[in-house]
C-alpha cells in the first residue's frame, strides 16, 4: 500500500510540475518500464531501435500526459505507460518504414548498446514464474526474450499486463472484454506456453 501511495504522491507532483518526481518516478519504475519497451519491440525492432531511447521518449509523453491522467493504483499507472510504449513504438515504427533505409548491414548481429543486463536481470514483481526457472531467467533475460518473442501478440500482452504492469485478472478482463476467469485461463496457456518454450529452448 506505501509502494501505492508513493507511486500516486509522486504522479501527483509531477503533473504539477516538479521534475523532481518525475525523476524519482524514472527511477522508480525504470526496470519495468524498460522490460515493457523490449518485450513490445519484438527482435526486428530492437535491432533498430535503442530501447533506453524509447524509454526516454515515452516519458516525455508522460509528461505531455500527466495533467490529464488521474491513475487508481499502480498498475493502472503502468498500463498507461504501456500504451504510451506501444504509441511510440508505432510512430518510430513508421518512421522506419517510410525512411525506407536498408538497416541489414548495420543491424546484423547488433547488440542494443544502452541496454545495462543488471536492470533486465530482476524477474518481474507480480512473479508467477515457476522456481526451477527463477534462478535461470536472472542468469539470462535474452532467453526469455526470445521465447516471448515466439508467444502470440494476444499471448504476449497478457503475460505482460500480469507480470509486468502488475494488473490483477479483473483488470485484464475489463482491458481485453472478457470475464476475470477468462484472463485467468488466458494467462495460465499463455505461461504454459511459455514455459513450455524455454523447456525446449
């Protein structure tokens, strides 16, 4: 609940526009903010766009935003980030797209230099993954990329919104127009799945 009220008090000066909370949001969130950015960038993506660049990006939307956002609880605030994620990966996606540049050459085997592992390295908060795979996905993050990089889209943001942004089933329900035991199904093939990917991986 203090996490909660932190996060709100914080949310609060920064839309009245003390930069200091909304440094102090950056750092508070900046782990997770960041996993978001890589999961939804996909493989093709991150090899053209740098994901702390994105990060930066979505949190000068955030600021653009804040006077007309008034977020419940933490995870409300984090599934807002989430769409300001995903509206900025679409515009830097068209972007490239309409640059129409050959990044082939320059993109092959390129690593996302302004990615730091430790902050990739702490496994999500609302953590539902297994304990034999705890230890191994702190030992390497790019593994679980890659396997949820092979999840559906649909697969991929509920894992998402549950692991990451922290909502609860109900709240997922409401977001994808189905029942709380429906998200929960969801969810759980979507772990299956999941795990099942990083069993053969």
């Amino acid at each position: 609940m203090d996490d909660i009220k932190t996060t709100l008090n914080l949310v609060a000066r920064a839309k009245a526009g003390e930069d200091q909370a909304l440094n102090l949001l950056l750092e508070r969130y900046l782990n997770r903010i960041l996993r978001i950015v890589r999961m939804k960038l996909g493989p093709k993506l991150r090899t053209k766009m740098e994901s702390m660049d994105v990060v930066q990006e979505v949190m000068v939307r955030a600021v653009k935003g804040f006077e007309n956002f008034d977020p419940k609880n933490e995870a409300a605030f984090l599934h807002w980030i989430s769409k300001l994620v995903q509206n900025e990966i679409r515009d830097l996606a068209d972007y490239h797209g309409a640059a129409k540049r050959d990044f082939k050459q320059e993109t092959d085997n390129k690593k996302d230099s302004s990615i730091d592992s430790s902050l990739l390295s702490n496994i999500p908060a609302n953590s539902e993954w297994k304990p034999s795979f705890q230890i191994r996905l702190k030992e390497d993050v790019l593994e679980l990329e890659a396997a949820m990089d092979q999840l559906v889209e649909k697969q991929r943001e509920v894992v998402i919104m549950r692991q990451y942004e922290g909502m609860s089933f109900k709240e997922i329900g409401q977001e994808l127009g189905c029942s709380e035991d429906a998200a929960r199904m969801q969810f759980a093939r979507a772990m299956d799945k999941l795990t099942d990917l990083l069993i053969h991986e």
